[in-house]
C-alpha cells in the first residue's frame, strides 16, 4: 500500500460568526498518497477551492479554518506558526491557480517570477538560477526558453502563462501539487496539452497531485481517485473506475445525466434563421500583423512571429462567422488588428 503523503482529517472552514456563521467546508476527510492524483469534483461553489486554500493556509481574512488538521506526513499544519508554513509552500506543496491572467504579475518577466520560488527555498548562484529557470521553461514545453526568460505575461498565450505558472509550481520541487482548475480557461487542444504535460510532470517526478476541477472528462482524464464535492462536503468518494462505472449518490448521478449525449444536442428549426444579404459588411483582405524579433547591442530585427498572416474573411449583413482556433492561433490579433486597436503590417479592412 503506498504511504499517505497528506491526510485531511475533518476539515471545517467558516465564514461569519455566529448565528451568521456558514460552513463553506463542513467536515470533510480524505488522504492522498505518494505519486497518486486525488480529484475534487464538483459544481462551482461546492468548496473545492477553499478545501485547497485551506490546505496552503492562504484564506481570505473573512474565511477561518473552524476544526480539523492536515498532516503532511506527521505534520499538523495547521500548528505550525507562519514562518515555517511559508517554508512548506512551494517546497513541500506547490499550486497552480485557477487564471494565470491574474495570477501572474504584469511587471516581472518569466524568469523573475520563477526565481522569487528559487531564491525561496534554493541556494542558487544567480547564473544557477538562470540555468534552473531555463530548464524549468524547457519541462513545460515553452520554445526558445533563453530567449524568453526575460518577456513578461502579456507577451505569452493564455496556454503558455499557465505552462510558467505549473514551472513556477515546480520550481521548488514540491512532493504536492495543487492544480485547482488549471484548464478551465485554456480550449480543448491546449488544454489537452496541459493535462498530458502534468502527466509527464508526474512521472518523472513521483510527486502527488490534488486536481480540482467540475469536468468529468477531466476528472476521468486525471483521477486515480475522485471525490464528488457538494455544498461544501464530500457525498462520494472513490476508485475512477469505480465511480463511474457504479456512480451511487444522486448528485453524482445528476452529474452524470448532464453529460450531453447526441440526442440532447439543438436541432434545427427552433428560431427563425436571419436573412442573408449579398453585400459584404466587412471585407477583410491579406490581413498580415507581424512582430519583429530584435537580438544584439543594436537590436537589429532578424526574424518576424507572423501573428496573424494573410486573412481574408467576408461578413455579409446578418450573417456570423466564427473563428476557431487554439490559444496564440492569432484569432485576438486579428481582432484588434480589425479594429484598429493595434498596428497592421499590411493588408485591407473595409467596412461597408
């Protein structure tokens, strides 16, 4: 049997006092294990994120932390005083939050970000740090790495922010990772990316993963075992394979009813279609938005990343035309290059 890295025993988080007082997390228990990954699941608002910030002790100041421990090995972190449980976050248990948008500070470049963990709980030189930030870029599937330790979050796609916050995660090596909803943002493919790069993570590293999310798919994808959260307590609690193939607690089983099959999908025929008209409203032509690469002293442009690169799309009066695309495809870009809200290399933009 593998060893219980983290055991949660009777957790109770509370907001309010007194007559007032609503237990956000009320009295729930489970352990995780060396090297497994634990899923919360549930509806938002159920308690998932406030388990997990309950576990790192980083509550807003209204909530409060009623009854209950969590033991990280024989540790009962819930006595530890403040300065050795900042020890533990990010050494011993990293997480990776929910929005890297917000998440990560607008002012500080990549590297920066990954070296405040280093600087932490590492004794590294700062060109071992360098080196470190690079190699932990380079884990997480960012390109030219070297280049880009020094570019700062709006400069990334909203895949690869959340790729430097999972390196932020691991820069200390952590035996725990929190993941709390890291894909809700990211679309299919990238999330998908995301979800097997965890993965690899996981196995190279041995580390336990607590994986928050309300996606069954993900859940399944993830899970060695899951736990269904509602209203702020465990109903269910085991084995993926078990859970779905013999789901028991009715929420559970209104969790799997609302999985939409072929036959619940829109049909044809419920609203009127509008009326196409044969003049274009908007024409768009060879829309080119390129970004020039600068290296040296003198910062010579030596290459372009080719935003967007040749678009040519009509919109007739009424009629709608979606863009797909995974993250960093260009389809913001073309966007803001439409209208005008940065600058185009080259191209047409007509409007009626």
């Amino acid at each position: 049997m593998s060893e219980k890295l983290v055991q949660i025993k009777n957790l109770v988080t509370s907001i309010g006092a007194g007559e007032r007082k609503t237990h956000i997390v009320n009295n729930i228990s489970f352990d995780i294990k060396r090297g497994e990954t634990f899923v919360l699941l549930g509806e938002s608002g159920s308690g998932k994120s406030i388990t997990a910030l309950s576990i790192m002790r980083l509550l807003p100041t209204a909530i409060k932390i009623t009854s209950g421990e969590v033991l990280l090995g024989n540790k009962n972190l819930f006595k530890l005083p403040e300065n050795k449980m900042r020890k533990i976050r990010g050494a011993n248990i990293g997480m990776i939050f929910q929005e890297p948008q917000t998440s990560l500070n607008p002012v500080l470049t990549a590297g920066q970000q990954i070296s405040e963990t280093l600087n932490q709980h590492k004794n590294l030189t700062k060109n071992e740090c360098i080196t470190r930030c690079i190699e932990l870029l380079t884990a997480v599937g960012i390109p030219e790495p070297t280049r880009r330790i020094n570019e700062y979050p709006h400069q990334f796609s909203g895949g690869m922010k959340q790729r430097i916050m999972i390196a932020i995660a691991l820069a200390g090596d952590p035996d725990l990772l929190i993941a709390d909803e890291p894909t809700t943002a990211l679309d299919v493919t990238i999330q998908a990316q995301v979800l097997e790069l965890l993965k690899k993570l996981q196995k190279d590293t041995g580390m336990s993963i607590l994986f928050i999310t309300h996606d069954l798919g993900v859940a399944s994808k993830m899970g060695d075992r899951i736990a269904v959260m509602k209203d702020g307590e465990i109903v269910e609690s085991k084995n993926k394979n078990d859970l779905f193939s013999n789901p028991e607690h009715p929420y559970t089983l209104k969790l799997f009813s609302a999985i939409p099959s072929w036959e619940k999908r829109m049909k044809e025929g419920g609203i009127d279609a509008t009326k196409r008209h044969d003049s274009a409203l908007l024409k768009v032509e060879n829309l080119k938005v390129h970004y020039p690469i600068k290296k040296g002293f003198f910062k010579r442009t030596v290459g372009h990343v080719k935003a967007v690169d040749g678009v040519t799309i009509d919109l007739h009066a009424g009629e709608t035309v979606a863009v797909v695309g995974e993250s960093g495809s260009g389809k913001t870009t073309m966007g803001k290059g439409i209208l005008n809200l940065l600058d185009i290399t080259s191209g047409d933009i007509r409007y009626q």
